[in-house]
C-alpha cells in the first residue's frame, strides 16, 4: 500500500513539472508575432501587424493604447500578403472595405500565419491571395504612443505593447 502511495504521489509530481513546463515555455515564447507597425501622420490612426506562429488559434480579448484608454475604433484587417493592409481613420469608406475589416470578438488569428513567413513567400515571389495576414487597426482621438494587445492562446492569457516613436 505505501508503495503504490509513492507512487501515485510521483506520477502526480511529474505530471505537475511537466504541465508547469508547458506553462513556462508558452509564457516566456509568445505565439503572436508582432511585424509591421504603421500609422498616419498624426498618429491618430495606427495599424499593428501580427501573425501567429502558435500550432494553435490566437484570441484577442482587449486593445488599448497609451495609458490603457480604450480607442475610439479598433477593428481586426483580415487581408492576404499580396494587398497588405490599410492605414485609415474611416472603416466604412469603399478602399477601407477591401481590406476585410472585421470586429475583433469575430475573429481568431489562425496557426501558421507567422509575418516572417509570410514575408519570406512575398520575397521568392511565392505569395499568394490566399496567405492571409493580420493587422490591428486602432483609431483614436489623440497621439497613440503605445498599443496594448491582450489574447488567449491555449487557455492562457498574454499581453504585448507595441510603442510608436
């Protein structure tokens, strides 16, 4: 009886180290790749290129900028690597629609859409409109200095800021 006890309490043990393990490694490797970085003139108007490089989908759960404000408008472009994506301060313009502008909560990042392969595919001239790419269009009333990203992926939740110079 004292045998299968140690036993059981091993197997409980390793299995912690283990899923303690994954935690670690998933925390400390994020799977959303932050590439490009672009906005207006005035900084009113930001996008934030993002891919994800997870065997897993990416939720995102909030975007906010500078001190944790939430922006007047932030939508998710849904757009290939060949189109790119679009700087704008109205959504709802016609050149706007074409780069796939959706609400945040309607979208998960898909495994394997990591910006620098998808960069690779445009460079060898292998890129197609069916490589999509990502990017986080935040729309605000003042100067954005700093974008705040918080997503799920595989149950745990992360956080990036991206700062604008």
């Amino acid at each position: 009886m004292e045998k299968l006890k140690k036993k059981i309490w091993s197997s409980v043990l390793f299995l912690a180290i283990i899923i303690g393990g994954v935690y670690f490694f998933l925390k400390f490797n994020s799977p959303l790749e932050i590439g490009i970085l672009a906005s207006s003139e005035d900084n009113k108007s930001v996008v934030v290129g993002i891919g994800n490089k997870g065997f897993r989908e990416v939720k995102i759960l909030d975007v906010s900028v500078n001190n944790n404000e939430e922006p007047v408008k932030t939508k998710l472009q849904v757009s290939s690597a060949l189109e790119g994506f679009i700087i704008t301060d109205d959504y709802n313009n016609e050149e706007a629609k074409k780069y796939g502008l959706m609400n945040i909560d309607d979208v998960a990042i898909k495994a394997g859409t990591s910006l620098s392969y998808n960069f690779e595919k445009l460079n060898d001239v292998t890129a197609s409109k069916n490589d999509e790419i990502y990017g986080i269009s935040v729309i605000h009333y003042e100067e954005i200095n700093k974008v705040h990203i918080s997503y799920r992926f595989l149950g745990i939740s992360f956080n990036d800021t991206v700062t604008f110079n």
